[in-house]
C-alpha cells in the first residue's frame, strides 16, 4: 500500500478527496454554529453571508495547503486539517465575544458587509498564522 502513494498522481487524488471531504464536513459543522442558513442565505444574495462563508472556506482550505505541504501521510494531513479548522473554529467565537455592542451572525444575517469583510478577513488571516504554525516532518 506504501508503494500505491508514492505514485504522485494517486497522492494528489488521495489529498484532495479528503480535502474535500473535510471542507464538507467543515461547512456543516459551521452551519450549525451560525444562527442563519448561509446557502438559503447566499442564494438570496445576501453578501455579507457570501464573504463570511468564502473566508471560512477559505480559511479552511489555506490549512489544509499547509498541512498537506508538512506532512508525510495523508492520516499526519488529516489530524493538522482538523486541529486548524478547530482553532479556525474558537477564532470564529473570539470575534463574536470581542465585539459585544453587537452580535456577529444577526449583523451577517441582516446583510451587513462590513462585518461579513471582517468575518471573511478573520478567517483568512488566521488560516494563514495556523498554517505556518503546522510542524514540519
């Protein structure tokens, strides 16, 4: 089975299929922590919910480069995903308790762009602080 990775083509395929399969995974879980439906949302055209959930995935996707950049196994790429998406995930929280003069998901929810930028730039920003946090092999 060793052998079957070292082929570049099945490696890749094997990164992006669990990166997919984790950014999936993500968005639902993101889902569930935001009080609005971001793609009954989106296709209502609300903005601020489109710049908000592109950051995440994103965000999402920007760990995930660096884990697969540092890792040696797809299990090592998986366990570094998952661990930045968690820190993605308390970040998500810190913004909402460091604003307290109002609530992050009704002002995303009501079209406010200027926090959805924010959102979406939070996310962003981090990913890339995470990623270069991920050890190397």
């Amino acid at each position: 089975m060793e052998t079957f990775f070292e082929n570049e083509f099945i490696r890749t395929a094997a990164y992006y299929s669990v990166t997919v399969l984790g950014l999936i995974l993500f968005l639902a879980i993101f889902e569930l922590v935001t009080k609005y439906d971001n793609w009954r949302e989106i296709k209502r055209g609300n903005v601020a919910v489109a710049l908000a959930t592109g950051g995440k995935l994103f965000g999402v996707a920007n760990i995930f480069r660096h884990s697969i950049e540092h890792s040696d196994s797809i299990l090592t790429m998986l366990g570094w995903g998952v661990y930045g998406f968690v820190l993605l995930l308390v970040s998500y929280f810190i913004f909402e308790f460091l604003t307290p003069s109002f609530k992050i998901d009704e002002e995303i929810a009501n079209d406010n762009r200027a926090v959805g930028i924010m959102s979406m730039i939070i996310s962003v920003g981090l990913s890339y602080v995470i990623g270069a946090s991920i050890i190397a092999r």
